[in-house]
C-alpha cells in the first residue's frame, strides 16, 4: 500500500485483500475490543498496581483513561480515512510513508505475539490452579499446543465463525466480571477504596500507568482487519469510543471492588479478583478463577484475528514474504499469516512467562500510540473533518494524546529503554536489507 492523498477513500485493494468478506458489524467490532482489552492482565492488575501506589490505585484508571479517551479517538479519527487492513501499520504508512508503516507494523507484531504467549502461559497457570494434576512439564506442554492449534483451525474455517466465537468468549467472560462489580461494590469497606493521603514516588506512580496502559490496550488488535468491516467508515468510530468507555468504568469498579474487599492484603494477591469473589461466596471465587481462563482464551482468539490480519498486511504490501498474503479462496482466511502468528507465539509460549512481558509491552504501547496519534493529526491535515466541532477535536485530541504517551513511556527504567531501542534498530536494519533485496514480483494468487 503506498501513501494516497485522498485518505478520506479506501486505496485500491489488491486482488488478495479483495477476497476478504465483510461480515463485521457494528456490535461484533465492539465485542471484539471489548473481547482483546479485557484480557489476561486484568485478572492480576488490581494487586500490581496497589503494590506500585497502594490506596491510590483506583485513580490510577482515571489517569489512565484521561488519555486512553483521547488515544482512542486518534483511532476513530484515522480508521474513518485509512480503511485498508493493517490499523496502526495502515495509519502510519498512509501518514507518514512505508518506513513509519513498516516500524509500527513490526512492533505492533512483536507486542502481540508476545503478549499472546505470555497469556497462554497464564491461562495453563489458572488451570494448573484449578487442578493440580495439570501441573506438570508434559501437562503444560498438551494444553499451550492443544489451544493454539483448536485456535488456528478454529480460524482457518472463516472470519464469521472466528467473530461469533469472539462475541461468545466475550459475553463469557464479561458476564461474571459485571457480577461481580454490581454486587461486590454494595459490600466494600469505603475506607479502603476513597483516596489516602500518601506520598506517591513519581517512579512507581509512573509504572502503574504503564501498567494500566497494558490493560488498556488491545483495541489497535481489534480494528486491524478494516477490510472485513460492513461500513468501517461508520462503525469503526462508534465501536471503539463505546468499547473504551465500558472498559474504563468496568476496570475502575473492579479495581475498587478488590480494594474494598481485601484492603491492605490486596497487594500481595496472586489472584486478586477470584480471591475478592471468594469474601463473596467461596464458589464465587472458582467461578472467577474459570472466568480468568475463558478470558485469556478469548483475549488469544481476538489477538489471532487481529494480528494475522496485520501480517497479511505487511505481506501485502512486501514488508514481509509475500505468501504471507495469501488468503484461502475457499474460506476468504489469510490462513498462512494466521499459521505464522500461531506458530510464533506458540514457540514463546512453550519457554516463557506472563509476569515479565506486561511491563515491556506496556511501553511498547504507549510508543505505538504515539505514532497513531501523530498520524491522526497528520490524516486531518490532509482531509480536515466538514465541521467546525469535528475540525477542534482533531485540533485537540491528537496533540493531548502524543503528549500524555509521551511523559508516562519516559517513566519507563533503563532496561525498558535499552529493550525497546535495540528493537527499533534491528527493526530498521531489517527494513533496509527488505528494500535493498525486495523481489518485484507480484504478489501470489
């Protein structure tokens, strides 16, 4: 895909991408970011963010979502201009050109497989804990290739059938979380929940917002296949302003009702949310410990959409191997980006942790944002919205944005930095050895 002026217009599809069906509504996008953000982390957050700031921790998401909002209007702004498939990759490239594409496409890929291992290792974790007997080399082993495997076929048959499990996964998993704030919060000690009077560390009060940004994140995930969208024009901006908004308030009562509930021996809690149901009622927190796994898996089933659809992107474009765009004539399934995604992180799966990545991947994040934000500001120079009310959000939105990404990924330690900077070069070493030896050859049929 190469930078069109006319960014309020679709560019030309090619003969791959036009085999793509578009079979997702209004409703089942919104699921799907719903279903992508409201993940693995949030099972665990609650106690790592009062561990970094204590009874602060509830005003934490307020922060956080003072420039989630923004963050997610930069995206509404861009998927009603850019609507190829690829989100922030499309975003950037139609913006900025193939380079500025290419690196938020890599480290969108490199943040989603990660985090899709990371949280298939996690959901074993809840099933070891739930039964024991699971707990074991060879256990672990079947479960991670069982479920990446019944994803990826599950996949492979078509997008409709991946979106009616998304929404399924999604009313599963949403369903007891809801439960528990509706109920929880009529039984919470409000000492424990309204604001101390502490001294706060900037570093750590810093590392709880990235950490929030990790829970926030997800949606770029979600409105990568624009292709397969009925009216991405008009659905993409709604779905996503209403999905952040349910999200903000369910992660803020969630946060408040563990507060409530288990006071100071929040921190220190592995599983903060079943213990909270379990001073319910015990069979309450195995419902949530079940809920937790049925979370990640529809967090692993959202993350296979969204990010194979981003491969098939870059391939389409001959930012990667161009097999990797080749999609099923018989299930319109990009299915060799789906197998590569897959297989990658089921790699990762099988070597390391959850607890390690979400910090790292936070950062990424708030990077990330960071170019989707410029190149909203950028899309509405080119094409400025026909009001004059429109015109002051995209005067507004996207520079407050930047802004705020900016100042919580400088609070990230010097590991972070060295990480994330040593990604960006071999990112970009990679881009200039593909464009010196880029076959220009089309892609297959």
């Amino acid at each position: 895909m190469t930078a069109v002026n006319d960014v309020s217009a679709s560019a030309p599809l090619t003969a791959e991408e036009a085999r793509l069906r578009p079979v997702v509504g209004r409703g089942a996008l919104a699921a799907s970011i719903v279903n992508v953000i409201v993940g693995g982390g949030i099972f665990v957050l609650p106690a790592a963010v009062a561990g970094h700031i204590g009874q602060l921790a509830p005003m934490a998401y307020i922060l956080g979502a003072l420039v989630i909002v923004p963050v997610a209007m930069c995206f509404a702004l861009s998927g009603r201009r850019v609507l190829t498939t690829g989100g922030p990759y499309a975003y950037a490239e139609s913006a900025f050109g193939p380079f500025a594409g290419f690196l938020a496409g890599i480290m969108m890929w490199l943040g989603n497989v990660t985090a899709s291992a990371g949280v298939a290792v996690a959901m074993y974790g809840q099933l070891a804990r739930l039964w024991p007997s699971l707990a074991t080399p060879v256990a672990r082993a079947t479960i991670l290739s069982s479920v990446f495997a019944i994803l990826f076929l599950l996949n492979a048959r078509g997008m409709r059938l991946g979106m009616r499990a998304i929404v399924t996964l999604a009313v599963l998993k949403l369903t007891p979380l809801v439960l528990l704030v509706a109920i929880g919060i009529w039984f919470i000690d409000p000492s424990q929940v309204l604001p101390a009077h502490q001294a706060v560390d900037p570093g750590a009060l810093g590392a709880a917002l990235v950490l929030v940004m990790f829970a926030y994140s997800g949606m770029e995930t979600a409105l990568t296949p624009a292709a397969e969208m009925r009216d991405a024009r008009r659905d993409l901006p709604m779905a996503t302003l209403w999905a952040t908004a349910f999200v903000v308030v369910l992660y803020f009562g969630l946060q408040a009702v563990a507060q409530g509930l288990l006071g100071p021996g929040l921190a220190g809690d592995a599983s903060p949310l079943a213990s909270a149901a379990a001073r319910l009622h015990p069979a309450a927190g195995t419902a949530l410990l079940v809920t937790a796994a049925i979370s990640m898996l529809g967090f692993l089933q959202g993350n296979l959409v969204g990010t194979s659809r981003l491969i098939f992107a870059l391939a389409r474009d001959r930012q990667l191997p161009t097999p990797l765009a080749r999609v099923s004539r018989d299930t319109a399934v990009p299915v060799v980006a789906l197998a590569a995604h897959s297989i990658v992180a089921w790699g990762l799966a099988m070597l390391g942790s959850f607890g390690t990545l979400a910090l790292l991947s936070g950062g990424a994040n708030c990077l990330l944002y960071a170019m989707v934000a410029l190149s909203a500001w950028r899309l509405a120079r080119r094409d400025p919205a026909p009001t004059s009310g429109q015109r002051a959000l995209e005067n507004i939105a996207p520079p407050f944005a930047f802004l705020a990404l900016c100042g919580i990924a400088a609070t990230l330690g010097a590991t972070e930095w060295w990480v994330l900077l040593a990604s960006i070069a071999v990112i970009s070493v990679f881009y200039a050895l593909g464009k010196m030896t880029r076959a220009r050859t089309p892609i297959p049929k």
